[in-house]
C-alpha cells in the first residue's frame, strides 16, 4: 500500500481520493462510519432534530391561519429513528462515496481506533494491521473549554 488514510470525514475523503487520482494505492480507515462526524453525530443529524422542532412549533400556529388539528406531540423514539434513516441515506448517497469506489481506494469502515505500531504500520482496534509508506491523519478533532481567563 502507497497511502493510508485514518479518517472518513471531508478531509479524509478528499485526501483519499487526491492520493488515489495521482495513482497511489490507498486505503481508508475510520473509526466508526463512512462520512464522519458530519454525516453521522453533526450537521445532518441535528439539522434533521432542527426540522422537526420547527413543524412542531409551526403546529402550534395554524390555528392562526383558521387550521384546526388535534393538540401535537412528539414521539422521540420515532424522531430519532427518522434521524437515523436520513443519516444512513445520507452515508449511502454520499457523492464522495462514488468516487472513493471509482477510484479504487480500498475502504475499511467501523475498524475501531487506530494505532501506529511502527512509524509506516497501522493497527486497529478491529485487528487491521496495515503497512504504508504514507500516512494521513484526518481523524478529527474534539472541542473543549480555552484555559484562556474570559473565555
């Protein structure tokens, strides 16, 4: 292997398929699911929350406009797998999963964490052990509190 790339996310994906047009061999490691944060604990799946909490406020105005219905609810239970629908739809029609397919990069998704065991070998949490001569790491990051005083 030319390349391996630890991580799923925009940065990941658009590392794999650059490596991979400009004719390395590459595989892609994530932790968890193809798309990352993004397409699974971010953006799609909050805004998908967001959505719903709009309906059910605009419900609570169409009597306003002479529109009678029976008082709303929510079931959370069904929100959440409707979260869980648009997040897998998303993952399965990612464009960029397309073209990581068309390009040949070699995909490796919920392999658990990963470790370098030497300064060119990969391993996993799964029990993949992977040997290149490039690694890029697009894992992410994690947000917390600034030590800076004011923040």
């Amino acid at each position: 292997m030319d390349v391996v790339v630890i991580g799923a996310g925009p940065a990941g994906l658009l590392a794999a398929a650059r490596a991979a047009a400009l004719g390395a061999r590459v595989t892609l490691v994530t932790r968890d699911e193809f798309g990352g944060m993004a397409a699974n604990d971010g953006p799609v799946p909050v805004r998908t929350l967001a959505y719903a909490a709009r309906l059910l406020r605009g419900t609570a105005q169409l009597g306003r406009y002479g529109i009678r219905i029976g008082t709303a609810s929510l079931d959370y239970g069904q929100l959440l797998r409707r979260a869980r629908e648009i997040t897998d739809d998303v993952r399965e029609h990612a464009a960029f999963r397309g073209e990581i397919d068309r390009l040949g990069v070699t995909v490796h998704e919920r392999a658990g964490l990963a470790r370098f065991a030497d300064p060119h070998t990969v391993e996993t949490e799964s029990g993949l052990r992977l040997h290149a001569d490039r690694v890029i790491l697009c894992a992410g990051g994690v947000s917390r509190r600034l030590t800076v005083p004011g923040v």
